[in-house]
C-alpha cells in the first residue's frame, strides 16, 4: 500500500488528468480492509478513506467521482463515463452496474436505457 504523502499526491495528479483540477483538495488516508468495502468518503473533513485493495488507483477515482454528488446517480454515473472516455474501461463497467441497479431498486428502467441509448447514439460507449 502506498504512503499517505504518496495518496495526497495520486489524488493531485487524478485531479489533474482526469478533473482538469477542479476539485477541491481532499486528504487521502488508509484503513484496515473491510470486508465489501474498498473505500469511502467523508465530505465534512474532506477527507477519502481507501482500504488495501489490489486496485488503490480505481479505489480512489471512484471514490473522487463521489465529490459533489450524492450516491451512485446521474452526476456519478457521469463522472465514471468521463473516466472510460479517457481509457479507464472499468469505469463503464462500473457505471453500467450502477445504471442496472437504479433501474432494479427504483423500478425507473426508462433512465438506464436513456442513458444507454446517449452513449450508442454519440458514440462514447466504451469496449473494454
């Protein structure tokens, strides 16, 4: 796992790369494993929890989608789809699964195929 001085940095870079900078500087801080959970956020200290997990990097772009919205809708799925736009393909995978589960939990089927229907019609689905 990475230092904590080395998280700071990797969220200033992922900032950087795929936010243009425009997000507000969080503090990045490790914990033990949980079991489902890889990491989380607390917008009041601006602080993001990421856990040992093989993928911190993942971890914690998921996690910077998180500022700014709440849950995994719309906005969110929308941050995650300008990350596969720039070559991060489990970011669409992601997002589908979400798109899935709004549509199963909140039976609204019509706004994950609105979405779907977006990326087919402006070409910006992404293959893995």
């Amino acid at each position: 796992m990475k230092r904590i001085d080395e998280l700071d940095a990797l969220f200033a870079a992922l900032n950087a790369r795929f936010f243009d900078g425009r997000l507000p500087t969080y503090r990045i801080r490790r914990r033990p494993s949980q079991q489902a959970e890889h990491g989380f956020i607390e917008d009041a200290a601006r602080t993001i929890w990421v856990c040992d997990s093989p993928d911190v990097r993942a971890t914690l772009l998921h996690e910077m989608c998180h500022i700014g919205t709440a849950g995994h809708g719309r906005l969110f799925r929308a941050k995650l789809r300008r990350l596969a736009r720039h070559g991060e393909t489990w970011a669409q995978a992601e997002r589908a699964y979400y798109l899935r589960e709004e549509s199963g939990l909140k039976a609204r089927p019509w706004v994950a195929l609105w979405e779907l229907s977006n990326d087919l019609r402006f070409g910006s689905f992404v293959r893995a």
